[in-house]
C-alpha cells in the first residue's frame, strides 16, 4: 500500500516537473521580446537622427554649390545664408533630441556596474548581453552626435564664408574703379540706341500679347487695382482728414499741430501710395500677366513713383511753399520754394537712374552704358547741391516771409557746395558706384532720417502733459467720448509711446535697405530680437511673451464673461442666495485668473521649474516679509469655502460689527450700521470668534427689558407686554413671544419682553415700535409713565440759615460741613410717588 502510494507520488511528480519549465518559457520569451521591442523603439529616433544627419549633409552640399554660383548677387547671398543659418538649427535640433537616450544609457549602465575583472566569476548572460547592446547603442548615438558636430561646423563655415563674400561684394561695388574717357562715352552711346529699341519691341510685344490672350485678366488686374486706389483714397480722406488737412486761412496753428500735421501728412499719403503700388503688383502677379522678364521693370518703377511721392510730399510738409503758416522752418517763401523743387528734382533724377539701370539690367545691355547712367545722374545731383548753395532763404529777425532772403550761413554754405563737388569728383574720377550710393543717401536716408525727427518731435510733443487737449484729435476725443483732462493725458501718453514705436519699427529697416542689407538680413535679425534673446541659459522670446499676454488678457476677459454667466443665468435662475452667489463666483474668478496665468506663462516660454527654484531661493527672505499677506490669502480661501459668513451677513467680531459687503483677497470688507466703511484682515475672520446674526437663516430673537414699579402688578404687566408683542405683525407666533419677569431691583421690578423676527436686521424697527406701544398702554391702564431709571430725590425744604452761620468755602481738600437742619424730611403733601417705568433695548443695533 505504502509502495503504491509512493508509486502514485512519483508519477504525478514526474508529470507535474516540466509545467514550471514550461511556464517560465514565456515568461522568458516575453522578457525576450520586451527587451526586442524596446530596442526597436530606441533604434527609430536613432535612425529617423541619421536620415535627417544624411539629409543635412545633402543640403549643406546643395546650398555650397549654389553659392559658388551666386557670388555676385548680393540678394541671393543674403537668402542662401538664411537657408544655411536655419539648416544649422535643425542640426543642433538634431542632436539636442538623442541626448536624453544618451543620459539614459548611462545611467543604465551604472546600474549595472563595471564588468567583472579578469579571473573574476562571470557575471550572467542577460546582463552581460545587455551591456553589450547599450555599449552599441551608445557608440551610435556618440557618433550621430559627432557627425552632427561637424554638419554644425560646416554651416558655420558657409554662413560666414557668405558674410565674407558681401563685404567683399559690397566693398567692390563701393570702390570698383572705372576709367572715363572718350572710348566709353561712345560705346554708351552706341548702347543706348539698341537699348531703346530692344526695351520699345519687348514693351510692346509684352503688350500685345497681353491685350490678345490675357485681356481679361490684364482688365481685372487694372480694374481691382483702380477699385484699391479708390478705396485708399476715400478711406485716407475720411479717415485722416483731420491729420493732414490745412487750413488756408489758419494763422495761429500751434507747433505741435504744425508738427503732427506735417508728420502725418506725409505718412499717410506715403503709405497709401505703397499700399496701391504692393495690390497692383500683387494683381497683375496672381493673374499671371507680367512676363518675367516685365515684372522687375514695373516693380521698381511702382517703388520710384512711390519714393518721389514720399521725398516731395516731406518737403512740402516742412517747407510749406504755399502756406507760410504750417512752415516748420523759418525760410523766405521764395527760399522754401526753390528748396522744394531742387529736392524734388534730386529725388526724381535718383530714381531714374534706378529705373535705367534695371532696365539695362533686364535687357542685357552693356554695362558700360549702366555706369554712364549713373555717372550722369551723379553729376546731376552734385550740380543741384551747389546750386542750393545759392539761394538765400534765411529770414531775419523781424522780417516778414516773403521778404528777399540772405544767404545760407557759412557752415551750411560750405556743405552744400563740398558734398556737391565731391559727389562730380568722385563720378569724373571714375568711382561711379561710390557717388551713386552717396547721391542715393543724401536723398533717401535724408529724407528718412528727417521723418524720423518729425515722427519723435511729434510723439515727444504729444506725450508732454496737457498737450493732446489743445489738438483737433483730443478735441474730438473730449466731444466724442467725453473724456476728461486726465484721460486725454494718459491717451496723449499712450499716442507718444505709438508713435516712437511706429517710428523705430517702419524707419530702421528702411535705413537698413539704403545701406544695402537685404530683406533676408532685416527678416533674420527680427526673428532673432524677438524670439531668440539670450541671458547666460535662460532664452527669452518677446513674441513668446507678448503672445503670453495677449492669452492672460483673454483668459481674464473669458473669466469676467463666464462669471456674469454663471451669476445672471444659471444661479439667479436657481435662486440662489446672493451670499452663495458671490462665494461661487469669487472661486470662478480665482480659478479662471489662475489657469489664465498658467497658459500665459507657458505660452511665454518661461521654464517653470526655474521659477521654482527662484521662488524657493526667494521664499524664506520673502516669507518674512509677505508672511501676513499670504495669510490673508489663504483665510480669504478658507472663508470661501467654509463659508463662515456671506456676503449681506450681519457679522459682530472684536469692536466691529456690520454687514459684510465684499470677500476679497486680502480682506473683507464690512459696513457698520453708520455707513463706515472698514476693511477686516481675512486672518481675523480666522484666529478670532466671529458672530453672525444672519448664519443660517435670519430668524433671531431680540429682547427689550422694562422696569416698573412696585405698586404695579406684575401679572397685569407681563399679559400687556403679550398683548403688545402679539399685536405686532412683524413678530412671530411661533416661537412666540414671552414676558420674563427677571430680577428685583431696590424700587423697581425688571421685566423682559423677547419676541422672535423672521428678519433680524428689521429689530430696529420693530423695537421702537413696541417701546411707544408700551409707553402708550402703560399710561392707558394706569402702569405708570416711564421715567429715567435713576432713583428720585424727594423734595425737602430746608431753612435759611442766618448770615453769620454761612462758613467760608472750603478749600477742595477739606471736607465741606453740611448744615444743620432742625426740622425732619418730609414729602410734599400734593406730589405722589411716581411708579417706575424704564424701557430699554438690550443689544439695540441702532
């Protein structure tokens, strides 16, 4: 039996001992495959790393052969090295992105330790596998970061070989030398005649071809840009007019009008015009009807025509030819004339020679003929200078403006006649580029700069205090918006800041462009100011932080909305309480300011871990000295949500008491029955007791103590007191009210009258009418009148005493000797004893 036992023991032991085996088989195959899946998983940002590395370097590759080819356009170097600048960022991008692994391999690693020394037992087989795969995984990503090192290096290198090249581009142009003589001069001419006739046969074949197979496109184009003019012109009018418009006869404007008028009146027609000229553009682009070889002769004759609007309509603004009352400058009128028209013709010559040499450009023309252009207009430009030179438009003291003028001071003088003659010499002696970009600035960065110093003068005018007022804009402002002086200051503040703002932002980079950066560099270096400033690690990003404000001020104006919402058409629907009502939307308005502050920090871009550790840096100085206001704080939480009292609550607590009118951060505000206004710390609330009259519900009870008598009958005077409070309709029948008879005093008897009000805050009232009604029944049934609750003296008649017993007054320290009265204290024969009545309020709320 024992045999067979054991026999039926070993049999099931035998087919029982492969389950464990076979049971940790897919444990082990699932470790297996774990381990598998997250190789994979750690080898695909590996490998998306090298595809993109390998991309890089294809393109880096692609933008140096493009370079070489592009060495003498100065526009399509400063595109080429925006494109290598951000290639760069992707590769740094690159490897930013497997460093985390990295770290995580290393650590990994360290768990395991170091392999065991040599003669030491081996370790097992899963971990010597496993640091094999992470020494593989790591040598990877160290090599995917090398050759992200050197992709980084050789961006850097294109990016400043491109720099080079523009200096060396732009220096040569500068400086390129030319030599004038006879041979040139004629092969110029020679030029220009096949010039003509090539730009007349592409003009017109540009044309024809337009009219015959796009003439509906080329009539949109016309009409859609006709239909912007139109609207720009009405929209200036109407809109501006106040800005730009002069009064013939005005002859007392004042200087800050006179400043704002001419500042204005050359930036909006100026911008208008430029608006015109980009739609047209636009228009005759989209519908496909400029060739290539037309678009870049129509596009710098748009910009001509709008930089001669812009230099002639300045100088009409500041000299004023015709309306000596706007000058800004004190000229002759003849003088601001003539100065005009030589800034006119300076301007309208400059840009000719633009058109000229874009169209030798386009046409293929030699390029000498491209500098005898130049040269002519340089030399043009110079003759007007010294021309200017001559003309007499200082006024002197005391003379009228259109009197003869005298000559320009000697400085000024002698400026006008150097920078004409240097400008001829520099053209004769052959630098033609050089005179050109000279000629270019007196004109065009002239002309900017002065509009800039109207723009400041404008903005510096307007901010001063009480300035606005006294302009057309803060007159409209007061009629329109009835603003008083103060506002119309801070608007005048606001327009200032505007204006610098509008000054700096639209001037800088035109100055930038006529001193031959291009659009790419302006674009690039904006970028980087507002997204990429560096201090020490920390990056900020003020199109980050601007994009911060712009949610926070969105989030506090959804809150605001959603709180009224939620007050006007969910809870005041609902009915419920005004003190509920405002605790909940009081925590709606916390809770939406602090998600607002949150989404506007992270769209900032600001790391939140840094303020962290700022904030704990700062926090046990700062604790100190902030210690009650956080305190405040977290009481007026706490009061929202223990709710303790309301808004509407009567509230007594310490020597305040009153309704409580607003539940702020820092305090609650409550109001005494005297209509003071006291502001409570929310801490008070909190570590002190606190009453309120109004917690629950606002049924309470109020007593009124009243004394009498002792010849009154005490029963009589607690049923009349009944029959009072009963008849009252604002007291309660149930509780109903009661009549104490309470204490015993030396010629009194003190009773007490307690009556129940729905509504405490109606005990004042209510009070004062059951004490007249007292007052009235107790003289009907003969209680007795009331009267003060002092003891009364009876009357005693007391006899004169002879002359020579009156004593001298004592002195204040010594007692003073009553006289002697021989006869006894009697009571008036015709006065009763009066019963005692007094009927006070205890608690009056009054």
């Amino acid at each position: 039996m024992t045999s067979k036992l054991f026999a039926a023991f070993l049999s099931l032991w035998m087919v029982a001992a492969p389950v464990p085996v076979m049971a940790q088989q897919p444990a082990a195959n699932a470790n297996s495959q774990q381990q598998l899946q997250q190789q994979e998983a750690a080898a695909t940002p590996q490998a998306q790393a090298a595809a993109q590395l390998e991309t890089a370097r294809k393109n880096l590759e692609r933008l140096a052969d493009v370079i070489t080819k592009a060495k003498d356009d100065d526009n399509r170097l400063a595109e080429l090295k925006v494109e290598i600048d951000a290639a760069a960022k992707q590769i740094i991008a690159i490897s930013v992105a497997v460093r985390p692994r990295l770290d995580e391999i290393k650590a990994r690693l360290a768990e395991l330790g170091d392999p065991p020394a040599e003669g030491a037992p081996p370790e097992a087989d899963v971990v010597a596998q496993e640091r094999k795969r992470l020494l593989a995984e790591r040598g990877a990503i160290n090599a995917l970061t090398g050759t992200a090192e050197d992709l980084s290096v050789q961006a850097t290198k294109l990016s400043n070989g491109i720099t080079a090249t523009r200096r060396v581009l732009f220096s040569n142009t500068l400086l390129k030398h030319t030599d004038i003589n006879r041979t040139m001069v004629m092969d110029a001419i020679a030029a220009i005649s096949l010039e003509r006739q090539t730009f007349m046969r592409t003009v017109g074949s540009w044309l024809t071809f337009a009219w015959n197979f796009k003439r509906l496109q080329l009539l949109s184009a016309l009409f859609l840009s006709l239909c912007a003019a139109l609207v720009l012109l009405a929209g200036t009018r109407r809109l501006f007019s106040p800005f730009i418009q002069r009064g013939v006869l005005n002859e007392e404007a004042g200087y800050i009008t006179r400043l704002s008028v001419a500042f204005w009146s050359t930036m909006i027609p100026t911008m208008a015009a430029a608006a015109f000229a980009t739609t047209s553009y636009f228009f005759l682009q989209v519908f496909n009807v400029l060739r290539p070889d037309i678009a870049p002769i129509v596009s710098v004759t748009l910009a001509v025509c709008v930089a001669v609007l812009f230099v002639s309509t300045l100088a009409n603004a500041v000299l004023a030819p015709g309306q000596s009352a706007w000058r800004l400058v004190r000229v002759s009128d003849r003088g601001a004339r003539l100065l005009a028209w030589s800034i006119f013709a300076m301007t309208v010559v400059n840009g000719l020679d633009y058109l000229a040499s874009t169209i030798s450009e386009v046409m293929g023309s030699p390029i000498v003929l491209t500098v005898v252009k130049s040269l002519i207009a340089s030399i043009i430009i110079g003759l007007i200078l010294m021309a200017m030179s001559l003309i007499k438009p200082i006024v002197a003291a005391g003379q009228t403006l259109d009197s003869q003028g005298k000559p320009w001071p000697r400085p000024v003088w002698l400026l006008f006649v150097l920078t004409g003659a240097a400008l001829i010499m520099a053209a004769l002696s052959g630098y033609v580029g050089l005179a050109r970009f000279v000629a270019t600035q007196i004109v065009m960065t002239g002309a900017i700069l002065v509009t800039m110093y109207l723009g400041i003068l404008t903005g510096k005018a307007v901010a001063k205090q009480n300035a606005l007022a006294d302009t057309v804009v803060g007159r409209y402002l007061e009629k329109r918006f009835r603003m008083e002086q103060i506002g119309l200051d801070q608007a005048g503040l606001v327009a200032g800041l505007g204006i610098y703002a509008l000054v700096v932002l639209l001037f800088i980079p035109l100055i930038l462009l006529q001193w031959g950066f291009q659009i790419a560099d302006i674009q690039a270096w904006a970028y980087r100011l507002f997204t990429e400033i560096r201090i020490g690690s920390i990056t900020i990003s003020i199109t980050g932080i601007l994009a911060g404000i712009l949610l926070f001020a969105a989030g506090f104006v959804v809150t605001r909305w959603f709180q009224r919402w939620l007050d006007s058409n969910v809870m005041a629907r609902s009915r419920i309480d005004l003190g509920v009502r405002n605790s909940v939307k009081t925590g709606v308005g916390y809770l939406g300011l602090a998600l607002a502050g949150l989404i506007g920090i992270s769209a900032a871009g600001l790391d939140l871990s840094n303020l962290a550790l700022v904030a704990g840096a700062l926090s046990l100085g700062v604790g100190f000295g902030l210690q009650n206001i956080v305190s405040n704080f977290v009481s007026g939480l706490i009061l929202l949500v223990e709710r303790p009292f309301k808004v509407g609550d009567w509230v007594v607590t310490g020597t305040t008491e009153g309704f409580v009118r607003r539940i702020s951060v820092r305090a609650t505000e409550i109001e005494t029955f005297q209509r003071q206004t006291i502001m409570v710390p929310n801490s008070l609330f909190i570590n002190a007791s606190v009453g309120n009259w109004t917690h629950r519900n606002k049924l309470g009870r109020s007593d009124i103590p009243v004394t009498v008598g002792y010849d009154a009958a005490p029963r009589q005077v607690m049923d009349t007191l009944l029959q009072i409070a009963t008849a009252h309709p604002l007291v309660l029948k149930n509780p109903e009210p009661q009549a104490v008879f309470s204490a015993f005093g030396e010629a009194t008897m003190t009773f007490e009258l307690r009556i129940y009000l729905a509504d405490i805050v109606n005990g004042n009232g209510v009070r004062n009418d059951l004490r007249l009604a007292i007052y009235e029944r107790f003289r009907e049934e003969g209680l007795g009148a009331p009267f003060p609750k002092e003891t009364l003296e009876p009357e005693v008649s007391l006899p004169q005493p002879e002359p020579e017993m009156v004593t001298a007054r004592k002195t204040p320290d010594e007692p003073v000797e009553q006289p002697v009265v021989d006869e006894p204290i009697r009571r008036s024969g015709t006065q009763r004893r009066p019963r005692r009545v007094s009927v006070e309020a205890v608690g009056d709320k009054d």
